[in-house]
C-alpha cells in the first residue's frame, strides 16, 4: 500500500510514515511522530477518544504519545499517536514560509 501525504501538511522532524498510512489536507505532524498501518492514531481533543488507524483527518495536529497495553507478562506502554486538535490559522502562517521558499524554488 502506498504512503499518501496529502497537500498542504505539515511534517516534523524525525516523524516517519510508512506504507498504507494516509495523511490527509493540511494535517500537521509533530515532531518524532510515528505512524504505520497499525499504530493506534487516537483523539483526544473531545470528551470521549476516537481511535483511528493507518488515517490522520484533515487538519489534524498529531504528536506522539502512549497508552498502557496489558500482556501476560505484565502492564507497558505502547506507542502511539495523539490527535490533539485542529489546525489553526497560526500555524497555517508558520508554515506559508515553507510554501514560499517552494514557490520561488529556494533551497535552505
């Protein structure tokens, strides 16, 4: 399955996005997000939680985080990935530098 990452995110550093995960319009990725097929993608910017997995929603701001999973041999922490809320019209001006250093083809 192919990685989508739709137009207008924004993805930190050192965030990775493996096959089949779809990142949809204008979501934003913190920095060290991981995110694969399987990983729990969680919101937790209502009253109650909403897992998705292998989609981040459009507009989305993720960061990394965990949840406690229990085994046989006792309680850890898994990994996963927190929606925190929504993009906001502040970052949509932290990240129009980016898109103009792209319009005029400016390496940094």
């Amino acid at each position: 399955s192919p990685v989508i990452i739709e137009d207008g995110c924004f993805i930190g550093s050192r965030s990775i996005v493996v096959e089949g995960v779809i990142v949809e319009k204008e979501a934003v990725l913190g920095a060290s997000v991981v995110l694969t097929q399987s990983t729990k993608i969680i919101d937790v910017s209502t009253e109650k939680p909403i897992e998705y997995k292998g989609k981040i929603p459009t507009r989305s701001v993720v960061i990394p985080g965990s949840y406690t999973k229990k085994f046989p041999a006792g309680e850890y922490n898994v990994n996963c990935a927190l929606i925190i809320g929504k993009r906001r019209a502040s970052t949509d001006l932290k990240t129009s530098l980016n898109e103009a250093l792209r319009d005029f083809n400016i390496a940094v």
